[in-house]
C-alpha cells in the first residue's frame, strides 16, 4: 500500500462496497458526454435574478413578479352582485374560505378574452385590503430570469391607458424567442380596483 491510499477496511461500515462502486468501468458513453458537459464554457453572468409567475390570457404570455402573487388556485364560481358587476368586475369568488373580488384582467388590458378550458385557474395577488383574484387560461409556473434578459418596455406600451407594463422580458433563452410583459401588481389591482367606482 502507498503512502497515499487509505487502509480501510473492506467490509467495515459499507467502504467495500464503496470501492467496488468507484472501481467499476464506466460507459464510454457517459465519459464522452460528461467531458463535453464540463468543457463547455461558463454561461455569461446575467446578474441578479427574478422569480416570475408566467401565464398566459388570450394567447398573451403575461408574468407578475412570483412574491407579488398570493396563490393560484383552481376556477370557483363567481357570484354576481346585482348592480355592481360590470365587464372588467366579474364578481366575487370563494378562494380557499376567502370572499374575493374576481376582476377580468382580460378585458381591463383590452386582450382576447380568457376561455374556459380545463387548464384555466385564478390568480391571486395583492394584499388582504386590496386583494383581487382574475382568471388565466394557462399557468406556465414560476421561472428564475437573470436581470441582463429585462428591457423596458417601448413608450407606447409604457404610456398606455392601463400602464400596467413595467417590462419586457426575454423569458427564454434564445434571441428570437417571444417577449413576456411583466405587469405591475400594485398598478393591475389598481386597474381592477377602478372597476368597482
């Protein structure tokens, strides 16, 4: 034995059976595509992250920071209220034991109106006072995008009627993959906040 090998002993708590792991052939194969994975070079830094809950209403990719939005939940139903309810208020919904106003965030941000299809669920955000619930048609889920993919968004969209928009988001990788418009929480509820004036 060398200077430089351990003397454990072969069946003593399992360093046999470890040997005999770590001595075994490996596969050509996962050699080749293990040295091609470590010799690739390191990702350009992107600096700091974001989490984002991406979603989608009337074929619009849409996301909202994921630490503004209180919960996703499955479609309940939602209750009209008599003299109050208009195209952007739907009404309110029971959320988990919570009575919740339900906005159409759709209409409010003049998109192709939300379908309902077995993907669909509610979002909630905002705090308890202005805590508001709309529907979604799908929820792609919560995705980590490095700071370098934001750009802000062009005047027109800044300056809209809703100005929701607070940026524009290369959510995917690749250079031609479709921008994400990332809304603002507090503007959105503020948005369907309006609706019940």
């Amino acid at each position: 034995m060398s200077a430089g090998e351990l003397a454990l002993p072969l069946d003593a708590d399992g360093f046999g059976r470890m040997r005999e792991l770590l001595a075994r052939p490996m596969d050509p194969t996962v050699v080749a595509a293990n040295t091609r994975l470590v010799a690739q070079p390191e990702a350009a830094s992107e600096g700091a992250t974001r989490s984002l809950l991406i979603f989608q209403i009337g074929g619009e990719r849409l996301a909202l920071e994921a630490g503004e939005s209180h919960r996703v939940v499955a479609i309940t139903t939602i209750r009209r209220i008599p003299h109050r309810t208009n195209a952007v208020f739907a009404g309110l919904a029971n959320v988990a034991g919570e009575l919740t106003p339900v906005g159409r965030l759709d209409r409010a941000l003049g998109l192709t109106e939300c379908t309902a299809r077995a993907t669909a669920r509610f979002i909630v955000m905002g705090s308890a006072a202005t805590r508001w619930a709309f529907p979604v048609d799908l929820v792609e889920g919560v995705q980590r995008v490095g700071e370098a993919r934001f750009q802000p968004p062009p005047a027109t969209v800044a300056r809209a009627a809703d100005g929701c928009t607070i940026a524009l988001v290369r959510v995917d990788a690749s250079a031609d993959a479709p921008l994400v418009s990332l809304l603002d929480a507090t503007r959105v509820c503020a948005t369907l906040g309006r609706s019940l004036r």
